[in-house]
DNA sequence: AAGGCGGGGGG
DNA sequence: CCCCCAGCCTT
C-alpha cells in the first residue's frame, strides 16, 4: 500500500513528457509498447513518431506493403516485432473491424503481443487490473523486497508477476504501472542509482543491506559467437547491384543485403578467387575485384559477433537480375549494409 | 526449459 | 570489456 501509494506520488511529480502518454488510443499505445520491446525510450522515440505519422491508423499500417513497414523499422533491430506488427494489424483491421482487443487475454492472442504487452495495453488503455513485468519492475521489486530469485531463471518471472500482482493499485492500474516502469527507468536504475534521494530508501531491503549492486540476480547467458561475413557488392558497368531477400529462419529475417558468402575464418585477399571459384553468381563470368575494407568490420548483436568485409566486384553485365544502385536506399536492409551503402555512395 | 533475436548506450 | 534496455517466439 506504502510502496504502491509512495511510487505513484513520485511518477506524478517525476514523469517524463512522451507523445503515448497523451492518448489512451490502443492502436498509438500497442504501437509504442511493441517499439519500446528490449528499446530503451530514447532509441525508440522517433520511430514511434515516424510510424504514428506515416500510419495515423491501424487500416493504414494493414494496407502498407510489409518491405515499406520493415523499411520504416530500419535500425531499430528485432525484426520480427517489425512483421508481427504488420501481421497483427491486418489481424485488427480486417477481422476485428479495426477495434482493438479489449482485455488481457484477448490482447495476448495478437502476434508479438506477450504478458508484458497485453497488461501494458489493457491496464493503460482500459483500467484492467493486470501488472505488467519488465525490466524495471525486475530491478526494482527484486531491490526494494530483497528477492533473489534469478529473473531469468524458470520461476523468476512467475515469482515478480505474482508479487506485482500483489501491488499493484486497484484503482489505478495503469498509473502504478507507469510510476513502478518510469522510476526503474530513471530512478532505481542498473548503475548508480539514486538511492540518496530515494522516496523508499527507508524501506528498501537492498539498500539498507548494501546490495543495491548484487540485485536483481540474473543467470549469465553464453558468450556470443564469431561469424565471418563476406559480402558481393556487385558494380556493373550500367550501374545495377545486386540486393537479395534473407530467407527462413535466423537474424534479419525478410531484409535485403548483398550477396553473403559465410567462411570459417577471415577471407585474406589471396584467398578469395579460391574461395568463389564455384560461387554461383560468379561462375563463368569476368570481373574485376577489390577489398573495401582492409580491416575486419565489426558488428557486435546480442548474441553474434559478425566480422565483415564488403568486396567490391566490377562486372560488364550482372548475372542476374539487379537494382539500380541509386535505388539501393530504398531497400529494408540490416544497419551494417545501411551503413555501407551510405557511406560508399556507389 | 533453453536458445535466438538488433542495435545503441553507459560504466 | 561488460551489462542493460516498456520481451516474444520457436524448438
């Protein structure tokens, strides 16, 4: 009741001014909460202002291509919240008319929509009593009551879900919400946070044991894994390049890059006609090579270490179909090629 | 139950 | 170098 009443006053006198903080339109809030998925606030912030612009409404994100949504998605990464967005929203406009799911359980049936969502979606926008769980709620339940629980571990999210359940505000669910996300956000922060000016210092087990830097505990996860990326970036002489669609499953899923050719180790130079002597785009065909980067090109994801270089191949003709170079910013591709292609400028 | 999925920023 | 971020889906 403290805690809840006490987290509250302070969001109300600490909140930040953000655009989905002034509607209770479900289809402006399921936007902002798919984008701010795994996104800090200040990364997500101007996509959410380009999509709100460019799809005022759920028909007009429904009715766009899904290469114009994972377009407009570009660089914000975690694609597949990108196509699940597109998926559900044909869902709402064509089946549910355009009307949103009304509560919890209905919400969770939508695509990229998970426990997290659909309590954010149905107590922000229609006061049901549903405690949402993220990041913040783990930092700072597991601080203030002393649980050790890992978050990551099987029970951990059962254990915080049911004990949020416990504290939320009855009578206002999305307000408590907000206040316990918003003071894990800039308050009760991962490092340094403020606990000389913390309204619940007093009560606060970690803090008053000296473990503020030990909680909430969270199972190490692997080590990422080396990858070496080689990309074609065909140049021919009538100005064409060659983009290609990533299939099936893995990272980057339906985005376009140049054509990949995956080694075991670095592609020396010396090393790289052998290397694509049966390659199929290549095969039979003159070109002419060169390195772009001498220096291995570094992408660090969650869990890959991509360590690229991009190959410039000068041909007369492509051997397949291509795009215009001049047309190759319009394509959804990974930052790593957007990247390359801005800076190389064909 | 475990693994995969981006990219940016902070310390 | 590490960790974290308004998590979800697949296997």
């Amino acid at each position: 009741m403290i805690f809840s009443k006490t987290l509250i006053h302070w969001y109300s006198n600490n909140k930040r001014n953000l655009p989905w903080r002034e509607t209770q339109e479900p289809y402006c809030i399921w936007l902002s909460e798919i984008i701010l998925q795994q996104t800090q606030v200040k990364q997500g912030l101007p996509y959410y202002q380009a999509f709100v612009g460019k799809f005022p409404t759920v028909f007009d994100l429904a009715k766009a291509d899904e290469s114009d949504v994972l377009k407009l998605w570009q660089g914000l990464g975690y694609y597949s919240r990108a196509r699940n967005l597109h998926a559900s929203a044909k869902y709402v406009a064509s089946e549910l008319k355009g009307t949103f799911p009304d509560n919890y359980k209905d919400l969770l049936k939508l695509k990229g929509v998970g426990d997290y969502t659909a309590s954010a979606i149905a107590s922000i926008c229609f006061n049901e009593v549903a405690a949402v769980v993220d990041g913040n709620v783990y930092r700072v339940l597991s601080r203030y009551f002393g649980v050790c629980t890992p978050i990551n571990s099987t029970k951990g999210p059962k254990e915080f879900k049911a004990l949020a359940q416990e504290l939320i505000d009855k009578d206002n669910p999305a307000e408590f919400n907000q206040a316990i996300m918003e003071f894990g956000a800039t308050q009760c922060k991962p490092k340094n946070p403020y606990c000389h000016i913390c309204p619940l210092n007093n009560s606060c087990i970690a803090f008053n044991k000296n473990k503020i830097h030990e909680l909430p505990v969270k199972i190490k996860s692997a080590k990422a894994k080396k990858k070496y990326f080689n990309f074609l970036v065909f140049v021919s002489e009538d100005g064409k390049t060659i983009l290609e669609k990533r299939e099936g499953k893995g990272i980057w899923q339906n985005l376009y890059q140049f054509p990949l050719i995956e080694t075991k180790n670095e592609l020396k130079i010396e090393s790289f006609e052998k290397a694509v002597e049966n390659h199929k785009l290549l095969n039979d065909m003159p070109f002419e090579y060169s390195l772009y980067n001498k220096e291995l090109l570094v992408h660090k994801l969650s869990h890959q270490h991509l360590y690229t270089k991009f190959w410039i191949i000068n041909t007369k003709q492509l051997p397949i179909e291509g795009v215009p170079v001049s047309k190759a910013q319009e394509f959804a591709v990974p930052i790593l090629i957007g990247n390359f292609i801005e800076e190389f400028n064909f």
